[in-house]
C-alpha cells in the first residue's frame, strides 16, 4: 500500500478514538463528578473506602476544563503529566506524517 494511502487509511482508522477523546472532556465539563447522581458509584470506593484513581482522573479533568490547573494536579498529578506527554507525541507523530 502507498504511503499516501496508508496514511489515509490511518486516518479513518483514528477518528473513533479521537471523538470518544473530544468527548469525554465535553461531558466532564458539563456534568460535576461532584455532584452526585450524575456518575455510578465507585465499587472501589463503596468496597473499601479508599480514593479511587479513576475517580480523581476525571475530577482532575473537570478542573482542567474549568481552568485550575492546581487543583487538578491535587485530584490527579499523574494524569496532567501524562496528558501533556500525550498531547506533545501525538502533535510531534502529526508532524512526522506530514513530512513524510
């Protein structure tokens, strides 16, 4: 297969995964995992009493999307580095493609 065309190919290959990623910031902006009633219970949290690590992903989401870094790298530091690290290897991967 040309390169042209493999590319394109990798293209429609992509798209369900980036409006799944568009997305989900959408609904976390919109619905406060705060607030209950909007998410499932946590079955970790409900189990044991413990903080889940899924759970403050998406609270340091909502926080990204309203603006405070601070307090999103309270709910979840790891995941503001990785989604930094994400963002750059998928812009700089972009980039290769384009030249190629």
């Amino acid at each position: 297969m040309p390169a042209p065309d493999r590319a394109r190919h990798r293209t429609r290959e992509a798209w369900p995964g980036a409006l799944l990623f568009a997305a989900l910031p959408v609904l976390v902006a919109v619905r406060d995992p705060e607030t209950p009633g909007h998410y499932p219970s946590c079955p970790l949290r409900s189990a044991t009493g413990l903080l889940c690590p899924g759970c403050g992903t998406i609270r340091a989401l909502r926080d990204l999307t309203q603006g405070d870094v601070a307090a999103a790298l309270a709910h979840d530091a790891l995941f503001v580095a990785a989604l930094h690290l994400a963002l750059f290897s998928g812009c700089a991967r972009s980039a290769v493609d384009r030249r190629s």
